[in-house]
C-alpha cells in the first residue's frame, strides 16, 4: 500500500503539486501561490498560550451547530477547512486524481494552520475538521475496510511534526439513522457522503482510523441530545476534565 494519499510533512505535498504532470495547472499554481503567501503573513514564532480544539465527525453529526453554540459561551473565533481562501478551488481538486485531490485537503491544512497562528495570539481557536479528517478518509479509501488497514500504532497515525497540533480533538458522533434524518434536510452532498451512507464498510473503516490515530488522541463524544446541552458537556469536559483555560463571554 502507498503512502502517498496520507501527507506527512508540507515538502511532500508540494512535490505531488509541482511534478511534471500537475506543474501547468492554473489552479495548481493558484493553491501554491495563496500557501506561500499565508506563510509570509505569518513572520514570528507563535507561542501558543490559548488552546486550540477540534472538532471532527461525519457530515450531520453537529460539528458546525456545536462550534456555533460553544462559540456564543466562550471567547474564540472558529475556522473550517479547507479555508475560505481556496474553497473556491475546492470542485476543480475534487474531479482529479485521488492523490491530488488529497493533496489539495493536505494543503488546506497548512494554510489553515498559518491562520490559527495570527488568531490564537488573541484567543481560543475551535477548528471545523483539520488534519484527522484529511487522514482518516485518504486510508478508508485506500482500505475499504478494517482488515486492510494498517494497525494500530503504526506512524501514519501520529500527527505530522510541521503542522500546528491541537490542544483536543474532539469527534462527533450520532447513531446513523439520525445523522441519515439530518443529512436528508440539506439540498446537496458529496460522493463521498454518498459512499457512507450506502457503504457500511466504508464507514467502520473510516471510524477505526480516527480511533487509531494518537498524539492528540480523539476524544469521541455523542451529539444526540440538544446543541446547548451537548456544547455544555463539551465545555466541562474541556475545562474541567482537561483543564483548559477557556475564557467566558
């Protein structure tokens, strides 16, 4: 099996994006261009002194509502990825080559960590999927299911050593008939969201690799009672249990 779908460092992503094949595309030098100048925006080590959360789930299991209700409680700004500087890029990536599609995702990351930077000089940070997302549908693709994942443990699972690592990774889950009830209230949705609704493989495969993955851990939390509630579970858990400093509004 390659590694080639699971990006361990920025360098490798650039290569995939610059080789001979990919190196006249427009939308290429345009996703390397906004990379490069999000780094120059950002010229001082940052000091990471407020946390930095996750939140990762399928689509439907309350990411967004749950950000949107944490972040009327506590003082942060919020951020999704890919960011909004290259989601307009998003369709051209998504019809191309599962490794550069891959490569598009693991370059959001870095862009996005290049904004969480400037923004966690001032306050918490709560990020809608990030790296774990990236990783975890690149290997069920390549797998398809559990057996042919590679076990647990093993170094595809740690978090890459150049990208901002978060404080908590946080994953969201709902029994998949409700997720099915609230995706079924969206006009649209990916083939890939297509794919685990109809592929019960696909999805077990996509589970066990956000489980495996180590150093932050994920923290699995079910989002089946109200956003207010489950934000207020979320909240004692990080400050409490995880001793977070989380300042309130």
């Amino acid at each position: 099996m390659e590694d080639s779908v699971v990006f361990k460092c920025v360098d490798s992503v650039i290569n995939v994006l610059e080789n001979e094949e990919n190196s006249t595309s427009p939308e290429v030098h345009e996703l390397i261009s906004i990379y490069n100048k999000s780094k120059s925006n950002v010229n001082f080590v940052v000091e990471k002194k407020n946390p930095l959360i996750v939140f990762e789930g399928l689509d439907g299991a309350g990411k967004s509502t749950i950000m949107k209700v944490l972040n009327e409680r506590i003082k942060c700004k919020t951020i999704s990825t890919p960011p909004d500087n290259i989601k307009h890029l998003r369709s051209y990536f998504d019809n191309k080559s599962t490794v550069l599609r891959r490569a598009f995702y693991s370059l959001g990351n870095y862009i996005a960590a290049e904004q969480i930077k400037c923004m966690l000089k001032e306050t918490a940070v709560l990020v809608d999927r990030f790296w774990n997302s990236t990783c975890a549908f690149a290997l069920a693709n390549e797998a398809s299911e559990v057996s042919k994942l590679r076990p647990e443990g093993n170094e595809i699972y740690m978090w890459p050593k150049d990208l901002l690592k978060p404080d908590v990774v946080i994953f969201l889950f709902v029994p998949e008939n409700e997720r099915i009830k609230r995706l079924a209230r969206r006009a649209t949705y990916s083939a890939e969201e297509d794919r685990l609704k109809n592929d019960d493989n696909f999805r077990e495969t996509l589970f066990t690799a956000y489980h495996r993955m180590k150093d932050p851990s994920v923290t699995e939390i079910m989002s089946i009672y109200s956003p207010k509630k489950t934000a207020n579970f979320i909240f004692r858990k990080l400050t409490n249990d995880m001793g977070l400093c989380l300042e309130t509004k």
